[in-house]
C-alpha cells in the first residue's frame, strides 16, 4: 500500500516531536489525520482554558483536512483524548462538534488521560476521513 505523509505549512512542523499531522492513503481513499492539539504555528499551547483548546484543536483539524483535499464532513471517526474528563468537559466537546458537523457527526471514542504529550495540553483530537 502506498501513502504520502504531509505536514501542512500552515501548522507547525511536528517532526521534531515525532509524527506527522496526515497520512494520506494513495492507494485507497482514507486519510488518517494525527492527533491535533490546541497548538499554534510553533507547537506551543495557546491557552489553559478547556474550551479555547477544544476550538483551537477542532480548527487545527480543519486546516490538516484541507490540506489534504478535505473538509470536516469527510470526517468519519475521531478519537479525543481529554485530561481530567468530566461532565462539564464532555459539554463542551459536545457543542463544539454539534456547530462543527450538526446533527451528522462522526463516530467518536473519547478517552480519559491522566496527562497529554506537552505539559498544559487538555485536549487531543485525531481523525479518520474518507475522500468523497
């Protein structure tokens, strides 16, 4: 199987903390998109509030989508990875995905962490698309 690895000049470089934010399968129609975060252009963490981390990693999400050709209702699974989860955490995931995919949103696993790859990181989402 063949693929192609992009990193999105628009997101920082991620090969120094190594992965890759796409993986684009050229021989199928699957992209699998690493998990993103609430980083800027640098990788660094733009905000301690929940909230802003879960907008800033949905529209990070959005900017890998595109590069690859792609767009959020291509999107057919996300996994989110959120420290100290909660009732007050989920509705705010919840939200954000309703205003992103409305009433068809992806099938989603979320998964409760102790701690996430940079220190201040509170939320994490990857992806699984598929080309239309």
């Amino acid at each position: 199987m063949s693929f192609t690895i992009t990193n999105p000049p628009a997101l920082h470089d991620p090969v120094p903390f190594g992965y890759s934010h796409l993986a684009t399968v050229t021989s199928g129609r699957l992209v699998l998109v690493a998990g993103q975060y609430a980083s800027d252009e640098h990788g660094q963490v733009v905000s301690p509030d929940f909230a802003v981390q879960v907008d800033r990693s949905l529209a990070n999400l959005g900017t890998a989508l595109r590069a690859a050709g792609m767009d959020y209702p291509d999107v057919v699974q996300v996994r989110t990875f959120v420290v100290d989860h909660g009732p007050e955490r989920l509705a705010v995931i919840a939200e954000a995905v309703r205003r992103i995919w409305g009433d068809r949103p992806p099938t989603q696993t979320l998964i409760g962490v102790a701690a996430l790859a940079l220190p201040g990181m509170l939320f994490e989402i990857d992806a699984v698309a598929v080309r239309p």
